[in-house]
C-alpha cells in the first residue's frame, strides 16, 4: 500500500545561508512520501537560487511577495498541501532523520489522536546542545493536552508538529492577524483532538542572536497575554491566573535582561496581581530595583 503523503511547509525569508542544510535534513527522511511546499515571504538574497539547485522533483518553491506574517505565509502553504498529514519546518532549523516516520507510526497507532508534537532543542552550533524542549528524552505521552499547554509543558513550536490535514475542518487555518500564531493554532488543535508528544529530540532550532531593541519579542508576549483570555472560558479559574502569573514574570525577566528595569517591575506587579498571595513577584521587583550594571543583586 502507498505511503501516506506529508505537506511539509517552509517559510523562508532570507535564508540563502541556511535553507539547503534544512532542505536536506527533509531528503534525508527516513519515510520518504513527502512533498516540500517552500514559500518565499519576498526575499532579496539567493534563496531561490539556492532552492532551484537543488534536484528534487518533491520540492516546489512558490513566491508570496512581502507579506511579514508568519500565519498568512503558511496559510499559502496549507492551499498548496495535497497530503494527508502536515509538517512544518523553518528554513534554518533541522530534524533527525526519523521525525516524520516515528511521528507517522505514533498517529497510526493511535487514530484517535490528531497531531503529535517530538521534542528537540535549540542549537547555536550545529550538535552542540542548548537547551531542550523537555526534561523527558525518552517515553511518550498521549492525552488531552489542552491544559497541559497552559501550564507551560508544552512548547508551542511548529517545526516539531505533524498533524493530520482533516483537522483543520475544526481548527481553521492560522489566524493572519497575528505575528506570531503559532501558538494560538496549536492551542487550538490540542482543544479539539487529543495529542501525542513524543519526547525524543527529533528537532534542532537555530538561535540567532536575540536583540532587545527590536519590538517583535515584546509583541510576541502582549499576543500570549492576549491568547490565555481567548481561551479564558475553556481554562479553569486556577490555571487561567497561573498561566499569566507565569508569562508575566518571564516577560519582567526578559525586560531585565534588555535592561529596561521600569517595565521589568511593571510586569512582576502585573504577575502579583493574578497570585496576591506569593511573595516571588515583589522579591524580583526589587531585586530590578537594586540592579546595576546589568547584573543583578544577590
């Protein structure tokens, strides 16, 4: 019997330095029935001279124009898909060579299942381990993992999502008016199916230098803080105000880092407010208070 087909979907803007060592972590598949859907988000390097070099007759490289958001780029993916199972893949991030075959095996074991998600981690130099999704490396899980998701133990990252294309009947496709949805569309999915997270490392994701002036980190928190109260009536009271007590405190810590120590206490006084009763938030605004020189006091 045929394989099932995978729609694996690329963005890419700018990757001419990165998108064949990608492209090549996706031929060397172990499960070989795939098609590439590559969309170009207007880029002005040789990314497309890079893509057509490469003889693949599974590859196919389409031409969006600028558009800048990322949900909208791989909502042309999805038009394009033709398989019964769907992937992503950044075009500077990698799998291991069994990702899309251990995932495949994991939902036909279990049908009732829509997606599944693999653990990995983020790499600055290629085998050299940062650090990883999960604490877990082996075993899986297979459950509701709806609020699991709330409670920070399930990152929201496409590059380690297969999901099976019928499901977009009830999720719908990414929402366009966001710049970062992918973790709103795998919020969405993990609501109406059951999941399956696969724990072994089968995604490395490359890290770039991070920069705090530019706006899109910040952005990035205010759409989670916009994401839990869109899934307020389906979360319980409890977890609704942990998972902003959380997002809160990590949003004052990245602030810290940057350096901004006024926004970084607004944010630990915003997480007070969903936990009065836990003394973390005032002990780390106050540690902003005391810091200097970009450390802070013990």
């Amino acid at each position: 019997m045929a394989l099932p087909k995978v729609s694996i979907i690329m963005p890419t803007y700018n990757r001419a330095a990165f998108i064949a060592e990608s492209i090549e972590s996706i031929r060397q598949q172990t499960y070989g029935a795939w098609e590439l859907i590559i969309v170009d988000d207007g880029s002005d390097d040789d990314t497309e001279d890079v893509v057509r070099n490469i003889d693949d007759e599974r590859i196919r490289f389409y031409k969006a124009g600028r558009i800048g958001i990322g949900g909208a780029i791989k909502n042309k993916g999805l038009q394009k898909a033709s398989g019964e199972f769907v992937a992503f893949l950044d075009s500077d991030d990698l799998w291991a060579p069994t990702k899309i075959e251990k995932q495949i095996a994991l939902l036909n074991q279990f049908p009732e299942a829509g997606f599944s998600l693999t653990g990995g981690y983020n790499f600055k130099t290629p085998h050299q381990s940062l650090e990883y999704f999960y604490k877990k490396q082996t075993g899986i899980k297979h459950d509701r993992l709806f609020l699991s998701f709330f409670q920070s133990e399930v990152p929201g990252f496409t590059q380690a999502l297969l999901f099976r294309r019928e499901c977009l009947q009830k999720t719908g496709c990414f929402r366009e008016i966001k710049a970062f949805s992918d973790v709103d569309f795998i919020a969405t999915l993990a609501y109406h199916f059951n999941g399956i997270i696969l724990y072994e490392p089968l995604v490395f994701r490359r890290l770039h230098e991070r920069s705090y002036s530019n706006p899109n980190w910040i952005k990035s928190y205010y759409e989670g803080v916009q994401l839990i109260h869109d899934f307020k009536g389906k979360l319980p009271p409890w977890l609704f105000r942990s998972a902003l007590f959380k997002l809160y405190i990590n949003f004052g810590e990245d602030f810290l880092k940057g350096g901004n120590r006024r926004q970084a206490i607004t944010q630990f006084l915003k997480a007070w407010q969903y936990k009065p009763f836990t003394i973390v938030p005032l002990k780390k605004a106050g540690k902003a208070i005391l810091w200097r020189s970009g450390l802070q006091t013990s």
